[in-house]
C-alpha cells in the first residue's frame, strides 16, 4: 500500500527532497557533525516557509495542511528526511506546535508563532509515556498554590541545547500532565548527550522544583492523557515514515553496490545467497513502506484500528529497519563500515529513530494492553 498522492502532496514532497539536496548533503553534514545543532539556523528557516510546522497545525491557529490530512502530508516530509538523512527536530517541533493548537487560546499563542515560523525550537520532554505504568514516571508536576511544580529528568530530548521551549509530560496525583516551559527558566539544566546519529543533537534535560505559573499547562491539569497519547502517535508516524525513506536509500545504494562490484569475474548481485538476502530485504522494504502509509491514514482518519496500526508499525519497522541497514553494511565488506561512506548516515538513522517515542518493545507491550483493556471491557 503506498499512498496515491494529490498533486499538491507531490509537489511538497520534491520540493522537500530538493531542498534537502541543496541544502543538507551529506559531505555538508559531515562538516557540520560538530556544531552545537547540527545545521545552520537559514536551513530551518527556509524549512519553516515551506510549511514544515504547519500540518498539525489548525487553520484558524495559522496553519493548514495541502491535503488536509496533516499527518500524512508529514509523513512525505518525513519520508524525505529519512532519505536525506536530514537534520533538523522536524518530529519534536510539530508535536508541540500540535499540543498547543489543540488545546487554543492565547496563553501560548506567542509561543506557537514562534515555533511555526522557526524564530524557536520546541522540544518533547517525555517525562511520562502512555506505555508506562505510573511508578515509572521520571518527571512529577504537583500543585503549589498558583504555581506547578516540576520535578525530575527526561534523556534524551532532540535539540535540547537549541530549545526555546520544553513540552513537558509529567505524572501528578490525578493523572497525566502537560506543561510548556521556557528552557530559560530557573531550576532547568542542560546536558548534552553524544548521539548516534551524526546529523541530530540531543540532551538530558533535569527539572529541579522547576516552578511555573498555572497558564504553563497545556490542557487541563490530571487530564492530559489522551492529548499525550495522540502526541506520541503523531510522533510515531512520523520517526516510520523517516525510518522507511532511510532504509529506501541504504536498499538503493546497496544495490547499486553489488551489480558494479565483480568478484571472480561476476557481479556480486548474480550471487544465489545474495539474492535471498536482496529479496528479504526487498520484502522488509515494501511491508514497512504498507503498514507505514496504512498508520498516517488510519490517524488522519480517526479510525477505531488507528492506536493497534501506529503500534504495530514503530514495532516491525523499528525491527526491519536496523536489520536492513545492517545487511547494507554487511553487503558492502570494508569499506561498509567506514565514515567516509555514507551508509553509516542511514544506519544510524533507523538505530536512532527505533528507540524514541517508544522501542519495538515498548510498543508490544502497548499493543498487549490495548489487547487486554478490550477483552475486559467486552
């Protein structure tokens, strides 16, 4: 199943995958694997004016999707970064800037502007996860007064050394809440982390009796599970959608690699044993590219499947991608594992993108509690 795209939705797809080229290639990537974020800030600039930050976003807020199925327009941004490689907190920033649509009004309207327009970054401090049970909740926000206080530590959160802002997912007395905090204020601290991927920094970020005003929530105090949930599944479409675009490009290189590679006078791809590999690899491919596609529609749609399909896709996609990549390393001998050859770059990505916002693991497990709240409730 692959998406039959409207000819608005295509030209927003090439015209990402062009920019990308121009604007973040590989060697310029490599150069940039020092800087503190990884990319120039006219970069994400220029990503914002072509609507990056936009889908999730509601019309009436400033934003607006080409097809008006937002998150599957991002999943064809997202697929191209996944190709590219590219760097940049595409998923982090339309996660937040999607919390602060949703929930309206002016309290953060000033910060949604900014982030829509690229003049801040936001950053996903997952503190508390749909998955988990509330023992294992590394971040607490409670009541004090007029204030909430904030205690605990999230790692690791993409860009943030470079966040403006922190959505902050805790666990109080009555149930899940969400906070917007500035990263300037007291009581947060920074530490940076090394990251798999070249192209992407991330940090671990410790909230210390971080205190902020009531009009710091986003929802309502206790009862931000379901608006957390749907977050994280947006964000899991999008980690996929970028995961199957990586695995795209190291499958095409790899390919490419054994029909130019003779040994003893053949072409590597006239291999019997390296047909089977291409061909499992091939079938990988094209499952992750289905059960992908059927996840952003199933969300875009509001399905009754849509929670078990968006599981069951970071699931087998966060297994198959890093097996591919793996046998594309395998495939290429030596010089597969060097830094020089870019591989390496679509390797890391698909290793990086199966661990956030929940492991294969992770969402098994969601998966079988979604399973059992069923059959309780039948």
């Amino acid at each position: 199943m692959w998406h039959e795209l409207t000819s608005d939705q295509q030209l927003l797809r090439d015209t990402t995958a062009r920019y990308l080229a121009d604007h973040v290639p590989l060697d310029r990537q490599r150069k940039n694997r020092d800087s503190a974020a990884g990319f120039e800030p006219a970069y994400w600039t220029g990503g914002a004016e072509l609507g990056w930050i936009m889908p999730l976003v509601s019309e009436d807020m400033g934003g607006g999707s080409v097809s008006g199925r937002g998150i599957v327009d991002l999943s064809l941004i997202a697929y191209e970064f996944g190709r590219h490689s590219a760097p940049g907190p595409l998923v982090d920033c339309n996660v937040v800037a999607s919390a602060l649509s949703d929930v309206g009004g002016e309290a953060h309207a000033d910060a949604l502007e900014a982030i829509m327009t690229s003049s801040a970054i936001a950053s996903v401090c997952l503190g508390f996860a749909p998955w988990q049970q509330s023992g294992e909740a590394t971040v607490t926000i409670t009541r004090d007064g007029e204030e909430l206080v904030i205690q605990g530590a999230v790692k690791p959160v993409e860009s943030a050394g470079q966040a403006t802002y922190f959505l902050v997912s805790g666990r109080s007395d009555s149930g899940t809440t969400q906070v917007l905090v500035p990263a300037s204020t007291s009581g947060v601290s920074i530490k940076n982390l090394k990251a798999i991927d070249v192209s992407r920094k991330f940090g671990a970020v410790t909230f210390d009796a971080v205190r902020v005003p009531a009009s710091a929530l986003v929802g309502a105090f206790g009862q931000a599970e379901a608006q957390m949930t749907e977050q994280v599944r947006n964000a899991c479409v999008m980690l996929c959608a970028e995961s199957v675009g990586a695995m795209e490009s190291a499958f095409a290189m790899t390919t490419d690699w054994a029909f130019e590679r003779f040994t003893f006078g053949r072409a590597l791809a006239s291999y019997q044993a390296l047909k089977h590999r291409f061909a499992d690899m091939k079938s990988w491919l094209e499952a992750s590219h289905a059960v992908c596609d059927s996840a952003a529609d199933a969300l875009a749609d509001g399905t009754s499947r849509a929670a078990e399909t968006v599981s069951s896709a970071k699931a087998y996609i966060g297994e198959h991608g890093v097996e591919l990549a793996q046998d594309c390393v395998q495939i290429h001998g030596g010089i597969g594992v060097t830094y020089e050859h870019d591989l390496h770059f679509f390797l890391r990505r698909v290793t990086l993108n199966r661990l956030l916002y929940g492991t294969p693991g992770d969402h098994r497990r969601w998966l079988a509690q979604m399973q059992i709240d069923k059959e309780m409730a039948a």
